[in-house]
C-alpha cells in the first residue's frame, strides 16, 4: 500500500512539475534586511512562537494517534487508522465552516475558539473514556485543529504586507520546527513516563496559544520593512 501511495505521489508530483504556469511580475523574495528586523518585533515573535507551538501540538496529536490509540483504548490496527481518517475528514469538512466564519468575525477570535476547544478534546483524550466517547473526542479534534495554521499565518503577515515572502518564510519555518521538537517530546513523555501524560501534553501549547492572542491586540494599522509602526 505504502507502495502504491508513493508512486501515485511521483506521478503527481511530476505532472505539477511539467505544468506551465504563468510567471510573477514582482516575485516578493526574502530580505535579510526584514528578516533581522522580524527578528527584533516581539509581537511577530510571539505569533512565530504560536505557529510553532499548533503545528506541533497538531502533528504530535494525529501522528501518535494510532500508537495512543492502541496503548491507552486497546484499539486494533483497523481502529486506529479509520480514526485518523476520521479525524481528517472532520478536519476537511470544518476548513469549509471555517472559511464561511472568516467572512463574518475577526480571525483572531476563531484562533482563539478553536485553540480552546482543541485544547479540551486533547486533554480529554488522555483519560480512558468509553470507545464511543473516544470517536467523539477525535473528530472533534478535527473540527477545532482546522484552519489555526493557515489563520495564524495571515493574522502574523498583515503587520507587513509589503513583505510576506520574509513574513512567510519565517512562519511556516517556526511551524516546521515545532513539528520536529513538539511530536519528538510527546514520544519520549511517552517512552519514558506515561502514553497519558504525553496525549494530554499539547493540551497546555494550545492554552498558550488562547492566552497569547488574547493579549497580543489586533494587526497593526501600519508596519512594513520589519520595524513597528
């Protein structure tokens, strides 16, 4: 299977390898000259800090979620991946909810909703609740998972607008990084404690996540170049 999957990935990937697509007139490249600037903004820290602390909570969760699965529920091999599949569907049907959502209230507050409410389905995964329950718990981790990266991301981008390729850059790398330190922690919590202690461990990342958007205030007004307005 893993086989299969892979060739259909290569196959993919090289018909969007081969397709012509028209070329950017102004490509907005990195600036090292932002990118120190960025460095130096602790309110764009903080949002960094954000992106890196969802990303791994939410590759930590569903990465160990077949192994959590089985240690803590006694769930079988076939359990265990219809609920990843579980969680993935809900996840994909609630990036539609979301999206609707964006177009009537401000993002940060549906950051906000959705850290909270994954931050409750997290902690209550590490208890050992009914089967039923479990299948609850883990779709509505994919209801409130859903839409934090890609809104965390724009909420940090539209202090700089003239300068999204460094902003992005800088985002999707604190991301990428929490998705190697956070699910490597989880695993040695795991490994060395308890499989409990590691599946309810995100639950206090995404907590930050609530208190640090309901303190970090709305986009600036104006701000470019990496300095604050």
């Amino acid at each position: 299977y893993y086989f299969v999957i892979g060739l259909v990935s290569i196959i993919l990937a090289v018909l969007l390898a081969v397709e012509k697509v028209p070329n950017r007139r102004n490509e907005d490249s990195i600036s090292w000259p932002i990118f120190k600037g960025l460095l130096m903004d602790g309110r764009f820290l903080l949002i960094c800090l954000c992106m890196f602390l969802y990303t791994g909570s939410e590759i930590g969760s569903w990465g160990w979620m077949t192994t959590f699965l089985k240690d803590n529920m006694g769930f079988n091999i076939i359990k265990s991946g219809l609920a990843v599949a579980a969680f993935w569907l809900s996840m994909t049907i609630s990036r539609f909810i979301c999206g609707y959502l964006a177009l009537k209230y401000r993002d940060k507050y549906i950051i906000m909703i959705l850290a909270g409410f994954s931050s409750l389905f997290i902690f209550i995964s590490g208890f050992q609740v009914g089967e039923v329950a479990m299948w609850f718990v883990i779709i509505g981790l994919g209801f409130s998972f859903t839409s934090q990266w890609p809104m965390i991301a724009t909420f940090g981008s539209r202090d700089y607008p003239a300068s999204t390729g460094t902003v992005f850059a800088l985002l999707v790398g604190s991301g990428g990084l929490g998705g190697m330190v956070i699910p490597y922690a989880m695993g040695f919590i795991g490994e060395k404690y308890n499989t409990h202690i590691a599946a309810m461990s995100p639950t206090f990342f995404l907590v930050a996540i609530v208190v640090i958007f309901a303190f970090i205030g709305e986009p600036r007004k104006s701000a470019s170049h990496g300095k604050s307005s």
